[in-house]
C-alpha cells in the first residue's frame, strides 16, 4: 500500500515538472516576443 502511494507521488512530481518546463517554455516565448517588438 505504502509502495503503490510512493509512485503515485512520484508520477505526480514528474506531471507537475513536466507541466512547469511547458508553462515556462511558453513564457520565455511570450517575453521573446515582447523583447523583439
């Protein structure tokens, strides 16, 4: 029980990062082109 909530958890974690890296890829576009204007 304790080892199936561990991977929960960690799958979790790589969702959030995986989520964070695209929501700052699309922010460093959003101020590229602000930049560039």
């Amino acid at each position: 029980m304790i080892g199936s909530i561990s991977i929960q958890l960690e799958l979790a974690l790589v969702l959030v990062e995986g989520r964070s890296k695209t929501a700052r890829s699309e922010c460093d576009d959003l101020w590229f082109e602000f930049l560039t204007i």
